[in-house]
C-alpha cells in the first residue's frame, strides 16, 4: 500500500506540474518573463525561467495531499518535527532564487540566504552525525564538525545543481535520476516522509521536463535549481535520527556529476586566480558541445551516465556486501575519469584550434 500511495504522490505532482506549468508559460510570454542572452549561454531566443514556480507548487500538492490520504488506509503518519526546516529553508532558498531570475542579487547576498536555508535544517538536528565506511564496515562519528560539514553540504550541492542547468534537460535530467535513487532507498528502509517527499519532487521535475527538453520552451531559473539542489542534500540529512549514514554516502555516489563539474570549475577559477563564483563557458556541458557532440546526445550520455550510478546504489541497498562496495567504489573511479577524459580531449580541442 505505501508503495501505491507513495506513487500516487507522484502521480498528483506530475498533472499538478502539467495544469501549473503551461499557465506560468503563458504568463511568462505575456508579461516577457524571459532569461537574459550572453555569451556563456548555449540558448538563443526569448524562453522564460520561471518553471522553478511550477515545480514547487507541484511537489508541494503532491507531498501534501499524500499526507492527507496516508491516515485513511490506517498508515502510521510520520512526524512533522522534521519536516517544518526542510519546508522553510526550502521556501527561503525558492524565493532567494525567484527574485535573483527577475533582479540579480549580489553573490554574497545570494551565499548568505543560502546559509540562512541551510541553518533551518542543521541546526534543528539535521546534520551529518557520522560517516559510513563501506569496506570496514564502521561508522566514523563525526561530533560538532557534523555540523560544519552539513552546512557546506547543503550551500554545495545546491549550487552544484545550479551550475549544471546551463543545457536543455541537463538538470532536469540528472535531478530526477538522484530522486529516483533516494525514493527507492529511502522506501526500503521504511523513511517514507523521505520517501514520499522525493517521489513527489520527482514528479514535478518529470512534469517540467515535459516543456524543457531539447528544444527546450521553458527553464526552472535559480528558483527551480537552487530549490531543487537544496532538497537533495537535505532528504538525507532528514534521517540522521535513525543512525542511517548511508544515507549520506548514497547521495553523494549519486550526486557524482554535478559534485565534480563543480569541484572542476572552483578548482579552474582558483588556478586562474579569479572569483570561485565567476561564470565561464567550461562546465560538462560546455565541454560536449564543443567537441560536437548534439545536446540530445549529450543528454542520453549523461543520464546514461545518471542512471548507472542509480544502479549501483540500487545494488548496493538490495544486495549489501563486498561485492556491492566494490561497485559504489568503482563508480566514483570511472565517473572521475570520464570527467579527466572528458578535460583532456577538450584541452586538446582548444590547443588545436588556437594553433590553427
């Protein structure tokens, strides 16, 4: 039965997504609520940024009407103590990124709303307690830098997931592959807030992928990526009450992509000497296109790519042993080197075109 509801939620997320979504289109070319051209992006044309709206009106009546209906099949009803932070930094980091898509907000402002989201959550008990190591079998108990950890989890991949919306379907894509591996993690441990606050995440992003794959009509903005990345480091975090530090480690086996693309582009700017925060042309995405690639080609790559870290971390929550370790560990190897493999051939590219 949880199984049921816990796809009805999606179900309701994703029509919600497909009656909110086409409204907020119209009235984006009603009133021009259309993202700004440069030269860093990949798109030309007048296409709105305000599907973010879309996607958290729509997990917001999924989650919500699951809640609704979970007591009328006698279900145990899972607390809301956790839920309150994760709503408020969410709505926090929604409207942070709202406003940054109609008036840009300066960077620091911008990372001191971000840490503002992220305290809701850790400083209610949400934090990374300890860390699981899968080969020896131990858990690391991490104390007051548990904390200090959480809060750059949070800012981290919140950004990470915002730096990889720069290509049709690219976060869309890569988001809902993550949320399809905690849903099924977190229902087979019996989390099933967790649970249910993915699948219906999911099914908002589904709905929105509906508009925004390539050609795309419509973008999430910061509103959407922002929010969504805030999400996903947080849905792990909300179990730390019951001990599960795989949680954690899970989440980062498959958040892999938009972790290192954005590992890359601190370590470029760092060696450049220049803001950690300045935009380039340089992030995965970029890097496809330039060596020809199509972008629905670059999309069936990536979540190929997606989906095979799905699956090891669906093996190793089903089929737990060395075997499975050795899988987790071999997946953070090769999707490393397809990232060298990925800077090499584009280095390459470069150097031969400048010397042309």
């Amino acid at each position: 039965m949880n199984v049921l509801l816990l796809l009805g939620a999606l179900g309701v997320s994703f029509l919600a997504g497909c009656v909110f979504i086409p409204i907020l289109l119209k009235l984006s070319h009603r009133f021009n609520w259309y993202d700004d051209t440069n030269h860093r992006k990949i798109h030309t044309g007048d296409i709105p940024r305000i599907g973010g709206v879309g996607i958290f009106l729509a997990f917001l009546l999924g989650f919500f009407l699951w809640r609704l209906v979970l007591p009328l099949f006698g279900d145990y009803l899972p607390t809301g103590k956790h839920l309150w932070p994760l709503l408020a930094g969410g709505f926090i980091i929604h409207l942070t990124g709202l406003y940054d898509d109609f008036r840009n907000i300066r960077a620091l402002y911008k990372l001191l709303l971000q840490i503002a989201a992220a305290c809701l959550v850790v400083f209610t008990g949400h934090t990374v307690g300890t860390v699981y190591l899968p080969f020896f079998n131990v858990e690391v108990f991490l104390g007051p830098v548990g904390y200090i950890l959480a809060l750059v989890w949070i800012v981290g991949v919140s950004n990470a997931v915002n730096l990889i919306d720069g290509m049709d379907g690219l976060s869309s894509t890569v988001s809902a592959s993550v949320l399809l591996g905690l849903g099924v993690f977190f229902l087979s441990r019996g989390f099933l807030l967790s649970a249910a606050l993915s699948f219906s995440l999911l099914g908002g992003i589904l709905a929105f992928f509906i508009y925004n794959r390539p050609p795309a009509k419509l973008f999430m903005g910061d509103s959407g990526s922002l929010l969504i990345g805030f999400l996903l480091a947080s849905l792990p975090l909300m179990e730390s009450t019951h001990s599960d530090s795989i949680a954690f480690l899970l989440t980062i086996t498959l958040l892999l992509i938009p972790i290192l693309d954005t590992f890359a582009a601190m370590t470029r700017r760092i060696r450049r000497n220049i803001p950690v925060h300045a935009p380039d042309k340089e992030h995965l995405h970029h890097k496809l296109i330039d060596l020809g690639l199509p972008v629905n080609k670059i999309l069936i790559l990536v979540l190929g790519l997606s989906l095979f870290l799905v699956a090891v971390v669906l093996l190793w929550v089903f089929l737990p042993g060395l075997l499975a370790s050795c899988c987790l560990a071999a997946s953070w190897v090769l999707t490393l080197l397809f990232f060298l493999a990925l800077h090499r051939q584009a280095h390459k590219k470069k150097a031969k075109d400048q010397s042309a």
